[in-house]
C-alpha cells in the first residue's frame, strides 16, 4: 500500500469533483420518500462546495408513471414527479455552487439509481478533466451507493463523503452494507472534516481559514470559465 498521508490525500485538486445526490424535497423529512435526517446533508455539503471547482447536482426525475413507483409494482412510493415542489433540490441547498445539474431516471420504463446510468455524466466529467470523485447526498443505500459504484467502474477514483450522506435503512444495516460494498469496489470513505482546500497544506503552517477558502473558491471559478470557454 502507497503511504499517503490522509491529509496531503485529501487535499483539493483541479481534477477533483463533488457530485451532490440527489438531494431533493421528496427524500428529506416531510418529502415523499423521506430519508431519515436526509436534510442533514445540506449543512456540510455547502460547507464543502466553495473547496471544488467542479460541482454537479443529481436529481431524480421521474415521469408519473414510473416503473419504480408502487402503483406499477415498484419498490417505491410516487416521488420526485419531473416539474414537481417534491423533485426540487433542497432549498437549504446552495445552488449557486453548482456547475453541472443532472437528471436521471426520466423513462418510464427504466429505473436508475446511478446518476451515470442513461446519462451523459461521465462523459461530462472526463471532458472537463476530471479524475476524482467525491460523493455525498442520499441515499447511501441506493442512489449514492450505485453512483459511486458506476463511477468506480467508469474509472474514477472515487471517495464518499460519509457525515454527508443518509440512508434509507429498509432494513437495519442497510447503511453499513452499502460502505462495505463500496469498500470492497474500491471506493475510499472520509468526511468532510477531512478536506485540504487546494493551497493549504500543513506544511505551510496554514489552517484552512476563510481566507484561504475564498481563494480556493475564486481558483475554483476560474477554471470553471476556462472549461466553458
Ligand atoms: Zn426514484
């Protein structure tokens, strides 16, 4: 095994992304399909942001009949309907910071719990450079677990951020079957808390304060002028 410090690892490059799942009204508490303390993702996912140059936003979307609803003898109840309040990002959520939004699921036929499934996704991020993946929202069970799967195997590294997602937990456990099976495919786990803006190292003597987060967001902008030009 390669003996990289967690903290130089977990430093924020240009090549990283943070990919926000699925972090809609229908899957926090009070939605149709609530996730438990789904909400309590916002409050570090938005502390994380400014850190990335790249943010991208999953949402479920579905057609009214879609095959996963119970009414066509899926698993679940209506939720996240294309156009609804319910299929909306959590208002908490700052959508300022996101580059790239991403809908998924939308056939009425086909479920997709992976935002790379039936999407252009991966495309996206390999044409803007990407290496890494972070991941958070909800659900880790589900929508988290299968995105990072699927990035793992389209050749991302890929680590989740695990203060930053919820899950559903159908079952006891469910969370922590979900972690292993990422583990197992090779998905890193950390938490936010880990996170090294882009210039700060513990060499310098540096601890991350605001100034350094605002230059690491204003860095962050930069570059994200120069992919769409
Ligand atoms: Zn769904």
């Amino acid at each position: 095994m390669e003996a990289i410090p967690l903290t130089d690892e977990m430093t924020i490059r240009n090549t990283d992304a943070l990919l926000v799942v699925d972090v809609q009204n229908d899957f926090c508490p009070g939605g149709a399909l609530a996730v438990p303390g789904g909400d309590e993702v916002v409050a570090p996912i938005n502390r994380v942001m400014p850190l990335f140059a790249l943010v991208a936003a999953t949402q479920d979307w579905h057609p009214r009949d879609h095959v996963s609803f119970a009414e066509r003898g899926g698993p679940w109840p209506v939720h996240c309907v294309a156009g609804t309040p319910g299929a909306e990002l959590h208002p908490g959520l700052n959508g300022s910071e996101i580059d790239l939004f991403v809908r998924k699921a939308t056939e009425p036929e086909v479920e997709a719990y992976s935002g790379f499934g039936g999407t252009n996704l991966a495309e996206q991020l390999r044409a803007r450079g990407v290496r890494r993946i972070f991941v958070a929202g909800l659900a880790t069970d589900y929508c988290v677990k299968q995105t990072a799967l699927d990035a793992t195997a389209a050749g991302f590294e890929v680590v989740v951020l695990t203060d930053a997602v919820r899950a559903v937990n159908v079952s006891p456990g469910d969370d922590q079957r979900a972690l292993d099976e990422m583990a197992a495919a090779g998905v890193r786990m950390a938490t936010t808390a880990d996170l090294r803006p882009p210039s700060a190292t513990p060499a310098s003597g540096n601890q991350g304060g605001g100034g350094v987060r605002t230059e690491a967001h204003s860095r962050g902008r930069e570059e994200q002028l120069k992919w769409q030009m």
